[in-house]
C-alpha cells in the first residue's frame, strides 16, 4: 500500500504530496475543499487556501475507518517527511474511531500515535 499511496500524492497536482491508508486498500489524500477548520495561507499567497487533510478524506470517502492508519507526506523527489496529523485530524479521528495513528516524522521514519 506504501508505494501505491507514495505515487498517488506525488501525482496529486498540488504543492503537498500527503497520502493515508489502511491495511485494506483504501487511500486518502489532501484535496481542496472549503473546510473552516483546514484553513491555510502559503507563504507568498494573499490567498486563503481551505484543504481536505489526507486522514479526513480516507475516513470521509471510505467509509468508517478501521482502528489504524497510516499518514505519510513525500517531498518531490518521493522522500518521506513529517505527517504528524494536525490537532483538528487527530480529534476527528478519534471521535470517528481511529485508535492509532502510523506517521513519518522529519527523518522519514515511522511513528506511532495512540488517539
């Protein structure tokens, strides 16, 4: 599923590649969508940018979510980096029934979260 999700966001369209997915096949990956609670501003960009979090999108399009997933984000070149899920994905994921929570940190390395 790693290297599935790893092409997926790199060939999502957008600035950032973040993908999440579980042991059964189904994948997230962030998108924009108007969401208040994922408001961003780009450095550079007077213009205000609402995303859908790669973890939100797996749980709303696939369904309810088994108890753990995995979150990942690739630089350009395809090289993992931090995918900490944001305060707001870790409440929505332990209110939809996530109990963990696998992520790279800053070296690439895997994590993991109890929500």
């Amino acid at each position: 599923m790693y290297y599935e999700a790893r092409e997926i966001a790199l060939n999502n369209g957008n600035e950032f590649h973040l993908a999440a997915f579980t042991n059964r096949g189904k994948i997230g990956t962030n998108r924009p969508k108007l969401t208040a609670k994922f408001y961003k501003r780009y450095k550079g960009n007077s213009t205000p940018y609402h995303e859908l979090h790669a973890e939100v999108d797996l749980v709303l399009r696939h369904g309810p979510p088994p108890e753990k997933i995995h979150v990942v984000r690739f630089l350009n070149d395809g090289t993992p980096t931090m995918a900490k899920p944001c305060i707001h994905c870790q409440h929505f994921l332990r209110h939809a029934g996530v109990k963990k929570v696998r992520y790279t940190n800053w070296e690439g390395e895997w994590e993991e979260m109890k929500l």
